[in-house]
C-alpha cells in the first residue's frame, strides 16, 4: 500500500523542483508496492520531470523521455500525448488539439483551457491558419491568416501603421499577442525604440510571442552598444529562454550584422585610440580597399579624414599616402577638416598651424566656389582666426609675428592672418555687425596705446547708432579731460536713446566735470552756463545732487572774487545739505579738484560743534558718495578723518550700507585705514548681498597683510561670481593678483564662505596684540628653502643657493621707507593705474606737494602748421 | 550638439520656408509635455537655423574630425536588416 506520507514525501520533492530526486523515490515506492496509486504516482514524477526539461530548452531529451513513459506506463499515453502535442505544433498534431474548438457543445471550461494552450505553445500561425479541423471562417484561422500575412511583412521590409492595425485580432483573442510582436517587430526596424519598448512590455509573459521578446531587447541594446544580456527577459521575457541561445544569436547576426566596411572602420577607430603605429597604417589599407569596393563614392571623403587623423598623430606621411594607394584631395574640405582638427588640440603651435589653414581654406573655397572672396562668408573665417590667436599667449603671438614679418619680407607671403588687428577689420568691413565690432574693442582694449579708442572711431562710423563705442569714445574724452569732445558724444547719445541706465549715469557727472575743468582753467562764464544747463537735468535733482550743483556755483563765484555771491552759495550748500561738517567737506572736495585752494581750506575740527563731530561720520559717507558719483579724490585734512574715524562706533548703527560703503573707501582713499576697517567691520556684519562688497573693500584696508588681502579679495570675487555681479569679482581678482599681476590660487565657493566668516568674527584692526585669521591653509604653500625645511620637505642645495641670489638683487627701499609703505604705495599706484590716472597725477596725489622746483608752469600748446 | 540639420531633417541648403516648416512638422511629432528633450533640441536646432549668421558659421564649421569614423560613415545605429519570418520563426520554435 502506498502510504499518504510517502506520497507527500515525493510530491514536496517535485514542489521543491528535485524532479531527478522525486524520480528515483518514486521509482523505488513503486518497484516496492505496484499499485495503480503508485504508477499514478510515478506517471505524474515523469511529467513534472519532462516539462522541467522542455522548460530548460531540452526538447530532445524531453522527447526521448516522453517515448520512454509511454512504452513503460501505457496508462499514460493520453497525458503525455498533450505534454507532447504542443512541442511539435504540427499540422496533425494541431488539427487533433484544436477539433474540439468545432464543437459548438465544448463546454467552456474546456474552450479555455485549448485556448490558454493556443496563447502559450503554439508558434506556427500559417499551420494555425491552415487548421483543418476548424471552419476556414473561425475566428482564430482568419486571425493566424492574418498575423501571418504581418509577420511575413513586418521581417521582410517596412511596413505602413495601416498594415499594423489587424483588426481581424480582437484584444480577447488567444493570438492577441501577436499583435504586439509583429508591431515590436515593425517598430524595431522603423528605428523606434521606445514604441517597440512599449510593445514588448506589454506581451504576456506565458504567450508564445514572449519567446521572442528577450531576443528583440538584447537587439535594441545593440545601438546602444551593450552586449548581450542573456538573464534579461524584462516583464514580458519569455521564462528560461536564453537570449544567447543558438536562435536567437543566429537572428541577431542577421539582422544586425555590420557591413564589412564598418568593422574595418571600427578597427581603425580602436587603432587610433590605442596609437599603434604599424596597426593603423596595416588598417589603413584595409578600410581603403573595403570601402573602394562597398562604397566608391565616399572613397575620397575618407581618405581625407584618414589624412588629417593622421597628421595629427605626426605618422609618416609616406607610408600613409602609400597604405592610401595615393593622397588625398587636398582642397578646400581637406583644409577645413584639418585646420578643425589642429584647433581642438589647443596646443598653441597647433593653433598657429589652424590659423594658417584656415587662411588656406578661406582662398580654396573662394576659388572652389564656395563663396566669394569678400563674403560674409570670408569674414566669419577671420573672425574665427582671430578668436584662434587671442587663444596663443601674448609673447609668443608677438615673436611669431616678428619672425613671420621677416619670412614674408623674403617670400612675399601674405601674412595678415597673424595678427588679429587686421582680421578684426577684415571681419568688421565684409559684415559689420556689433558682435565682431564688440569682440574686436574688446581685444583692443586689452592692447597698448590707445588702441580701443581707435576701433571705437571705426565703429562709429560703420554704425552710428551702436552705443557701446560712443560710450568708449566718451568715457576716453572724458580721462583725458576733454570735455568738450565728451559731450558731443553725449549728445549724440542722447539723440539716440536718452534713457538708457548708464548714459544717465554719466550725464550728471560729465557736465559736473567740465564745470570743474572750465572753473580750474577760469573759464568762468562757460562753466556758469554749464552749470545752468546741469541744474536743470532731472538727474540733478536726486539726493543731495542739489549741493553739488549749489557748490559748484560757488566755485564759479569764488573765482569771479564775488564774495557775497559766493558766500550765498555756501549758505545754499548749507541748507541743502542740513549739515555744515557736510557742507564744508563738499565745498573742499570741488574746490579742491578746481585748484581753488582758498575755497577749499577747511577750518580746524575743534570749531564744529560736538553735534557736528557726532555726525561727522555720516557728513563725511554722505559727501564720500557724491565725490564717488564724480571721480573726486577725497582730499581731507587728516584731524577731520581722525575725528571721524574716532566718532563711528557711536554712530555706526544710524549709518545704511551705502554710507558705511563710502566711509570704507573714504577711509581707504585717504590712508585711514581705521576708519575704512571698521567701516568694513560693520557693513559685514549687516550680512546681506553687500557682503562680498565689504569683503572686497576689506581687502583693500590690509596693504599690510598681503597674504590675507590676497585671499579676502579671492573670497569676495567668488561670492561675487556667486551673485552673478561680474564687475565686483573683476575687481576683486585685480586686488588678488596684486601690483605685480600675480597668479590666482585656487579658493572654492565653500572655501570663500569660510574666509567670510573668520572676517566677520575679526573686527577689530590687527596690530597691537590683535590675532588675525591664519589662511595659511588656502594659500599655495611657500617653496622658499627655509619654509620647505620647517615643512620637513628635502631641500636641494641648488635652491638654497638661487634664493640667496634672489637676494642681491632685492630692491632697495628708499630711506626711511618701511616696507609696509613700499606695499601700500605699490598697491594704491596699481589702483591708479587700473583707474587710468597718469603717473604725474598720481604722484602729485601720493605727495600732495608740488614737484621739487616749485610749480609747473602750463604748457603752451604748439600751434598747428 | 547634434547637427541642427540633422535634427531638423533638413538639407544643408534648405531654404527659410524649409527649415520652418520641417521645425513645425518636428512640434508637432516631439511637442514639449510629451518629450520635453526631444523638443528642446529641435528649437535649439531651429533657434541655430532661423539666424543666417549662425547658419552660416554652423556650415562653415560643421565639419567633424573627432568622432569615429565608424560614425563617421556608416551612421550611428546599426543596421538592420529584413531577413524575413525564418530566423525569428526559428527562435520562436526553440522552446
């Protein structure tokens, strides 16, 4: 007898899929019992066993074993009859499964089962469709007709949406699946990937469409250049098909298969990358002949792009032009292609040789009849050539202009596409457009002498209505004091657009300007009406303008000896300004730009009453802005900064963020550095968008720290950057590189914040026992000898030896000098020279005396013959 | 970046009312809630092509002397070939 839990003992090894080891114990059980009971019992091992070998792909060993049971176990060939049917999908096989679907009688849960084995075995639609057994007008023939007739179609050529839309295949149909493979299919060789993805997604998994699913997958990996994933079957992958089985890698062969052409090419490609000589000229030859015979056409096209690809790797030009079977076409796309390919090696001798080609190419497609010699065509090549050169550092464009003006001499060679000057030209005449306009001024202005002014003039006179170079051309009369030429140009703008921002901007100060200037060269009435015409620009009515303006008549009455005039304007300057410390201040900053000293003579600090010297902080910020808006120096008797600086951290919390910003640079103007330090103190600590500003005047008080200047204007130019304020972060990165345009050090974002910190906690102004942030850390170390010995580095005897030397030859202070005033005064004449002030001002201002000798006399100007 | 061209589906010489018409056909095949990427690079392509100067500085520049020349010349995608119903029916069979 076979005992409940023998049987259960068998059934749980086939539960747990040990089909060899259920196998052998129920062979055993029934060798020992033979009773129906058992032989059902081993029968059903034998299936479970057989469709685990079918599952993994095994047919024949299936089959084998199918034959096997059914000569043992008579009793069982019904059973493993439809175990084997659906493998062989037969004609005859099928006309037996499928007859009783015929049957009007078929009780429905017998039409669902032999249409669940329809969904999941059967592969062959035209024996499907071709099934005796079923009326030629049943729905699952007329449907197998017609996905045969599509899946024919969609792997033979493409096909059309209207052939995809198989009506004859309703969603609840058996074959429903088909549907979707034969769109996969077509949507696969369309190129579409994502449709073909949606439709493999939505494949029953159990179907026999899904066999396919894995297959068509591992062919879209294939653009993407993934091998071959054999365990991906995705949502609808077909369970226990391998991907890489023989089929499926036979089909992937075939349909993707690489024409030859492309596999030589990829080989060279690979060769390239690896830079193997002998293997890319051996290539070379192959990928030449391969293409001779697959595609003449684009025989030439390549042989030119192995040329340049070879010139670029410096192979042998012979052995190349000889794997060819000849050279290339050298015409104008030869020159395009290799002048690209020079460019993107950014090796500056490179970028030399691409200019040179470039040029060679703008001549040969001229003449190939591409476009004309002087087309805009020609001048977006210039405008390429010359951005190439400003890419070739500085000297050595220098030295190969040089050297190419004496080769040129000899040859007769016309060399103009090495120097940007002339391409910048050469652009602007054939397109003049603002952008090449704007890219030329922009290189000029990085030149010597004047040279932006001149492309402004050329500018101008292509464009007139451009602004930008009549605010160049305005801001130059400006510097150089010419102030009639400067608001000619400011009319001009004015016709053009009266509006803008920045011409307002300039308008109140240039007319103040030249009011100064006449009032210094004592052309009174000129500056009285000048003053008349400033009066009534609504810019001069903003903020404390007015006094400006009332000043200026002072000045004007002064110079004329009308002592009450004057003195009525001083009173009016007075009760503008509701601040007679104020007051004064602004009275001596004009004066004192007009040379009118005896205007300007401001009277002892002791006379201002103690609520004057409260207030004087903000009196001094409030003319500081307005000295600011006109490019005054702030000439201040030191008792006046001295007292102001002694009454800020009174008044400091009254003070706004643009008084505290004119109190810092006041102070920095004049050499109050306490002053412009505790103005820096309080305005970071107001935290805010100003903070990279105060950052920035910070590092502009520590001329005596020069490491800490240099990372606190780092810092500030990085939060600029941060702020988008590019104007604020150029100058700090001027202040970083110092007066001798040194290299920056790298400072992050992170690293900024950091700098910010330590400098908001550090407000009191170092010296006298005051620790100041250590950024030891953020700074390039030092390499000198005796630091790199601290560091515990090795130290080379030669280097020892070369810093001595440096030694000797270190500058030597002028008596009584320290060199902390040596560095301020280094720092403050590269200030002047980025602001565009001449030597001679700039020394009259640092020694604020005469030079030795006694006053200039005015030159005369030469008359003109 | 992709050649705009390309992008478009255009011809190198194709005329405004060409590259207009291709940018509004490309629209309405990738609109922007659907394949937000797709249609990013068409304007971008159409925004390249619709200036003349940046036309004519892409043609003039456009020649490539980095990519592979296995993309170079034979596209980037492989091939595929119609080999008709045998080899995908042989999968088919091979459970």
């Amino acid at each position: 007898m076979l005992s409940p839990e023998t049987e259960a003992g068998v059934r749980q090894l086939i539960s747990r899929g040990e089909h060899r080891a259920a196998l052998d114990r129920a062979k055993e059980i029934h060798k020992a019992v033979r009773t129906p009971a058992s032989e059902t019992l081993l029968v059903d091992t034998y299936v479970e066993r057989i469709q685990a070998l079918m599952g993994r792909g095994l047919m024949v060993e299936a089959k084998a074993l199918v034959e096997l049971v059914r000569q043992r176990h008579p009793s069982s060939r019904r059973r493993l009859d439809e175990l084997a049917r659906p493998a062989g999908a037969g004609p005859r096989s099928l006309n037996e499964l499928l007859r009783p679907l015929a049957d009007p009688a078929l009780s429905t849960d017998e039409r669902v089962t032999l249409e669940r084995i329809v969904r999941r075995d059967v592969w062959d639609l035209s024996a499907l469709a071709a099934c005796e057994a079923l009326p030629v007008t049943h729905a699952l023939r007329t449907a197998a007709a017609a996905l045969h007739r599509s899946f024919v179609a969609v792997t033979s050529g493409p096909v059309t949406d209207e052939e995809l839309e198989l009506p004859e295949v309703s969603r609840r149909s058996p074959l429903a699946c088909w549907k979707l493979l034969v769109r996969a299919i077509a949507y696969f060789h369309r190129g579409d990937r994502e449709s073909c993805e949606r439709a493999l997604d939505a494949i029953d998994a159990e179907s026999a469409p899904a066999r396919l699913v894995t297959a068509l997958r591992s062919m879209l990996d294939d653009d993407t250049a993934t091998p071959l994933q054999p365990g991906r079957s995705g949502a609808a992958g077909a369970p226990g098909l391998s991907a890489s089985s023989p089929a499926a890698a036979a089909l992937r062969t075939a349909v993707t298969r690489k024409p030859a052409l492309v596999r030589e090419l990829e080989a060279l490609d690979r060769a390239f990358a690896s830079r193997s000589r002998s293997g890319i000229v051996k290539l070379i030859r192959s990928v030449v002949e391969e293409c001779r015979r697959e595609s003449p056409g684009r025989l030439e096209a390549l042989k030119q792009h192995i040329s340049v690809r070879c010139a670029v790797a410096n192979l042998d030009a012979a052995r190349v032009v000889a794997a060819m079977g000849g050279p290339s076409r050298h015409d104008a796309a030869f020159n395009r292609l290799l002048a690209r390919a020079f460019e993107e090696t950014h090796d500056p001798e490179h970028l030399v040789i691409a200019c040179s080609i470039w040029d060679e190419f703008r001549r040969a497609a001229a003449q190939e009849g591409w476009f004309a010699e002087n087309s805009p065509e020609s001048a977006v090549i210039s405008l390429h050539i010359a951005g190439l050169l400003e890419r070739i550092p500085e000297p050595a464009l220098r030295e190969l202009q040089q050297s190419a003006r004496r080769g040129a001499a000899l040859r007769g060679r016309n060399i103009s596409f090495l120097f940007p000057d002339e391409l910048y030209q050469r652009t602007c005449l054939l397109d003049p457009h603002p952008e090449a306009f704007s890219r030329w001024m922009a290189w000029a202005a990085r030149q010597r002498g004047g040279q932006a002014a001149r492309v402004a003039k050329a500018w101008h006179k292509i464009r007139h209505e451009d602004v930008e170079p009549i605010l160049h051309l305005m801001d130059d009369a400006e510097a150089r004091r010419a102030f009639g030429t400067a608001i000619g140009w400011l009319a001009k703008l004015d016709r053009i657009d009266s509006l803008r921002p920045d011409v307002q901007r300039r308008r109140f100060r240039l007319l103040a300007g030249a009011v100064i200037d006449r009032a210094r060269r004592k052309k009174l009435a000129h500056a009285m009406k000048e003053i008349d015409r400033l009066a009534a620009l609504p810019e001069a009515q903003q903020g404390d303008r007015p006094a400006v303006v009332a000043a200026l008549r002072a000045l004007v009455n002064a110079g004329w000896d009308d002592a009450d005039a004057t003195a009525s304007c001083c009173a009016d300057v007075d009760r503008l300004l509701q601040d007679r410390a104020a007051a004064a201040m602004l009275l001596s900053v004009v004066a004192t730009a007009a040379k009118q000293r005896a205007l300007g003579q401001l009277e002892g600090v002791e006379h201002l009453s103690s609520a004057e010297r409260a207030s004087l902080p903000r009196a001094l910020a409030r003319v500081g802005v307005l000295a600011g808006e006109l490019r005054l120096s702030l000439k201040l008797p030191r008792p006046w900064l001295a007292e102001a600086a002694r009454r800020f951290p009174a008044s400091r919390a009254s003070l706004g963020v643009d008084e505290l910003r004119a109190l810092a640079e006041c102070g920095e103007q004049t050499g109050n550095v306490d002053l412009a330090y505790a103005a820096t103190a309080e305005g970071l600590a107001r935290g805010g968008a100003s903070e990279a500003g105060f950052l920035y005047l910070r590092a502009r008080t520590l001329a005596a720290s020069p490491d800490r200047k240099a990372v606190c204007a780092r810092a500030a130019a990085e939060l600029a950057r941060e702020q988008q304020d590019m104007e604020l972060a150029e100058r700090a990165l001027a202040v970083a590189r110092g007066p001798f345009g040194s290299e920056l050090f790298p400072l992050t974002l992170d690293q900024a914040r950091e700098v910010l910190r330590e400098e908001k906690a550090a407000t009191e102004r170092p010296g006298g026992g005051t620790r100041e942030p250590d950024y030891g850390h953020l700074l390039p170390q030092c390499q000198c000898p005796n630091c790199r010995r601290n560091r515990g580095e090795p130290v080379n005897p030669s280097d020892e030896f070369d810093f001595e030397d440096e030694d000797d030859f270190a500058i030597d202070l002028p008596p009584g000098m320290t060199p902390r005033m040596m560095n301020e005064l280094l720092d403050a004449a590269a200030e002047a020279a980025r602001r565009g002030e001449s030597f001679d001002s700039f020394a009259s201002r640092m020694l604020d005396d005469p030079p030795p000798g006694g006053r200039r006399r005015p030159r005369r100007r030469k008359k003109r013959r | 970046m992709m050649n705009p061209t390309d992008v478009l589906g255009v011809s190198p010489d194709a005329s405004d009312e060409e590259i207009r018409a291709a940018y509004l056909r490309k629209v309405r095949e990738c609109s922007p809630d659907r394949a937000p990427e797709q249609f990013e690079r068409v304007r971008d392509a159409y925004e390249m092509l619709r200036d003349p100067r940046r036309r004519r500085r892409q043609r003039l520049f456009a020649a490539d002397p980095i990519s592979p020349l296995a993309v170079l010349f034979a596209g980037g995608t492989r091939p595929r070939r119609f080999v008709g119903p045998g080899p995908w029916l042989e999968v088919l069979k091979s459970k």
